[in-house]
C-alpha cells in the first residue's frame, strides 16, 4: 500500500510504498500498537507510519553518540 505522510520534522511530504492492509492500518488507527498491528514492519517503515519521519531525517536529527 502507498502511504503517504508529511515529516513532523521537516514538513516534507514522502510516499513509501508499505506491506501493510487496509485492516492493519485500520487496526493501529482504532488504537492497537503499531508494533502489534504490522509486526513484519521495520522500525523505521512504522516510525514513517506514524510521523512521517525518514529513517534518514531521524539519523540526521539524532546522530549516534560517538
């Protein structure tokens, strides 16, 4: 499915095309954790879901400690 987001970091808006149902979708919507709803999601693939933020901004946002 094509999901389509504006970056609560940047304002960019970005599509990705995800492995994701309409009921899944539908399931985190109505409440269910996005972990528990789309388990086969990467981390980054459900940050993108919920905020819209690219693994990318994120990394840019937060760099690793070194």
């Amino acid at each position: 499915m094509l999901i389509t987001k504006r970056s609560m970091f940047t304002g960019s808006i970005r599509s990705k095309e995800l492995p994701v149902t309409e009921e899944q979708l539908k399931a985190w919507q109505d409440g269910a954790l996005i972990h528990e709803a789309m388990p086969h999601l990467s981390v980054a693939d459900r940050e993108f879901i919920m905020t819209g933020v690219t693994e990318q901004e994120w990394e840019q946002s937060f760099p690793p400690e070194e």
